[in-house]
C-alpha cells in the first residue's frame, strides 16, 4: 500500500530538490525519483497535507500556463514538457508542484485530476478548463486563455493595489501627526496659553483640549477598539451568514468604492463566463463556477437567481434583464452574442467595457487622492494653530501699554 514519502534528493544539475511523492516503500521511492531525473538523500513519512506545499506566486501560475501553452502548441508531449519546466525552474515551492504533477501523471492520472491535489493553487476554474481542454484536444488552447486571464488578474490587483497604498500611506502620516499633535504637542501649547492670563477660552479651542485629554487619557483605547471591533467583524462574518451579507452589501455602496468594486467583481465574471463558456462549457455550468468567484454574496445571489432563471427556460438576456446587475448596454451585447451564437465574445466585450470604466475610474480618484489629503492634512493643522495662536493674539492684543 502506497504512502506519502516527503523526500530530499539531487538533480542532475547537482541541486537539491524536496518535495512529496507517494510509494509503497523506499526502493520504489527511488525508482521513481531515478525516473523524474533524480537521487535519492533523505526521505521520510508523515501525514500527507495539502497546505505543507504552501501557495505559489500569481507570475508562477502564468509562467506554468505560458510554456505549457508554447509546448502543447509544438506538439511536445505533456510529460516532456512539464519535466522540461521543471528542469528550468530553481528550487522552490513551485517547483515541488509541478514534480508531484509529474509524477501524478506518470502514475495513470490525467492532469486536471492531478490538480485536483492542490486546491490552495488550481482553482476550481483552473481545473475545469483544464479537463475541457483534456477531452476535447484542445489543451494549448486552454493554456493560452489561461494565460491571459491570470496577465488580467495580475493587472487588476496591481491598479486595487495602487488605488489603495497611496492613501493607506497617508492615513497613516496623517494619523501619526494627529496623535503627536494631540499628545505632546497641544498639551505644551495649551498649558503656554493658559499662563499668559486668558481667562475665556474660545469654543474652539475648548475643543481642542477636550480632544487632547482624550488622546492622552485614552490612547490605548483608540489603538485597540478599532483591532477589537475589525476583529469581531471578521468573526461574525466567518459564523453569521446574514452578517457577511449585509457586509457584501455595504462594500458595493461606500462612496466612489462601491461602484469601481462592482465593475471589478463584474469583470472577473464575464471574464471566466466567457472562457468557461467559450471552453464547451454548459451555460449553467459555467454559471455555477463562475459565480463563487465573484466573493460578494450579493452578486453572487443574483448570478444564482440568473442560473435559477435560465434552467426554468427564460434566455440569459432575460434572465440579467430581470435582476438588473447590468446597464441596458450591456444587456444589448449580451443580447447580441445570444442570438449570433457567440457569447463569449459578447462577455469578453463586456468585460473589456468594464476593465476600461475601472481604469479610467482609478485614473481619477488618484488624481484627487493628493489634493484631498492635503486639505485634510492642512485644516488639521489649521485648526490646531487657531486654536493655540488666536487666543495669545487676543491676550497680546488686550495689553495696554503703561505710560510714564
């Protein structure tokens, strides 16, 4: 009986390789490292984990989809080619993958089953297409499209992250000025007002004082309430489905966030939609993985109600005409793609609309990002030196210079 050995050996290179690889003892672990082009070091067994591979990197998947696509498409054998992947590839987690591919392969099974074994790195979406590709001959064609569709994703988590390090970094300079001004800073300027003899503080620099008191006497509280309360809301989201809802439905109608959300979640749909479908894929099948995608409950109860829609016998067209998840625009493409037969072209329109209606919407909000923060940053200070300089103007102002 077959057992998982997690082993260390050497290349022909002379670079040492780890990974796992299942046989019956340590003389058949060794026959089949000699036929993967490798030497046996050390081994030995535990409890077979999927999560001890840990993740690969986004630019791995698409360099894995790219050669396979280039090797496929030059008619190299799989094996062949996946061996010569792996031969290109340095020591690394990924690396380690694609051996076990290799020799889930060379054990009798095919390669969507082999990725099967790693759920954490091949998605569901990943698999399918893949097993598509598989039984319609068609693998190259599948590689490619993968191809472009991680290049997509990669781009689209490069413009949320650019989006959104600029103003986390200034939120934080901005915080960390507040805390130094209310702390140490006015505390000095206010005891330097009050020993100047005014006896009526104005309204504002009341306040002023009442909030650096809370500051210093509360500091640790307003570090800690927002981690206590981001993770409370974390764990009524994982234990209350009703919570993660409403949460879902609250982050598609935060200001100027919620609709550039929207549009990415909307994108990413008819982008794999359209592969999916694109790939021989049933409509309602593709529907069905393509859904659990879009990580918002809310769309994703619409796309159900789509997939509900479309088995009763309405057409896809009527069907997103009746839940309103797109403008009349898009149900127009989508209404032609029906009627010509060609739908995944209709969606991979769709989606290029909407990727262009992000970046043009991310283009803006950077633009405005600065100028925002400034004035944030400036009517702080502002208040802060009205606040402490206007009532010293007001007590230089009230001397009345004695004569002689």
């Amino acid at each position: 009986m077959s057992q998982p050995f997690f082993y260390k050996a050497m290349d022909n290179r002379g670079r040492i390789v780890q990974g796992q690889l299942d046989a019956n003892n340590i003389n058949d672990l060794e026959a089949r490292l000699e036929r993967m082009g490798l030497d046996l070091i050390d081994c030995h067994t535990r409890k077979k984990l999927h999560l001890q591979i840990g993740q690969v990197s986004r630019p791995d998947l698409i360099t894995f989809c790219f050669h396979m696509a280039q090797l496929t498409r030059a008619g190299v054998p799989l094996l062949e080619g996946m061996e010569d992947l792996r031969n290109s590839l340095n020591p690394s987690r990924f690396r380690e993958v694609i051996a076990m591919l290799i020799e889930s392969v060379q054990g009798g099974e095919r390669l969507s089953e082999a990725m099967a074994h790693f759920p954490d790195i091949f998605d569901q979406v990943f698999i399918s297409l893949v097993r598509t590709g598989e039984e319609t001959g068609r693998l190259n064609t599948i590689f490619e499209h993968l191809t472009e569709s991680l290049k997509w994703q990669d781009e689209m988590i490069a413009r949320t992250k650019k989006l959104l390090i600029y103003p986390s970094f200034m939120l934080l300079v901005i915080l960390t000025v507040l805390f130094f001004l209310m702390i140490y800073l006015v505390p000095q300027l206010i005891m330097f007002v009050k020993t100047v003899g005014e006896t009526e503080l104005p309204l504002h620099t009341q306040a002023l004082i009442i909030v650096s008191n809370f500051f210093v006497n509360y500091w640790y509280a307003i570090i800690i309430t927002p981690i206590i309360l981001f993770t409370t809301l974390k764990i009524a989201i994982k234990t209350n489905p009703l919570v993660a809802f409403k949460v879902d439905r609250l982050k598609l109608k935060i200001w100027i966030i919620g609709p550039i959300l929207e549009k990415i979640i909307l994108a990413r749909f008819a982008t794999f939609f359209a592969l999916l479908y694109g790939a021989g894929i049933t409509v309602l099948d593709s529907l069905e993985i393509s859904k659990k995608l879009a990580n918002n409950l809310v769309i994703e109860e619409a796309l159900q109600r789509v997939s509900d829609h479309i088995a009763e016998g309405m057409s896809i067209t009527e069907s997103f005409e009746r839940i309103g998840l797109f403008p009349p625009l898009i149900l127009r493409m989508v209404s032609v793609g029906e009627s010509t037969g060609e739908l995944d072209k209709a969606l991979s329109n769709v989606s290029y609309f909407y990727n262009r209606e992000v970046k043009e919407a991310i283009e803006k909000i950077q633009i405005l990002i600065e100028p925002a923060m400034t004035v944030i940053m400036g009517l702080l200070l502002g208040w802060v030196m009205l606040s402490v300089l206007g009532p010293i103007y007001d007590t230089i102002a009230g001397f009345k210079p004695t004569r002689p």
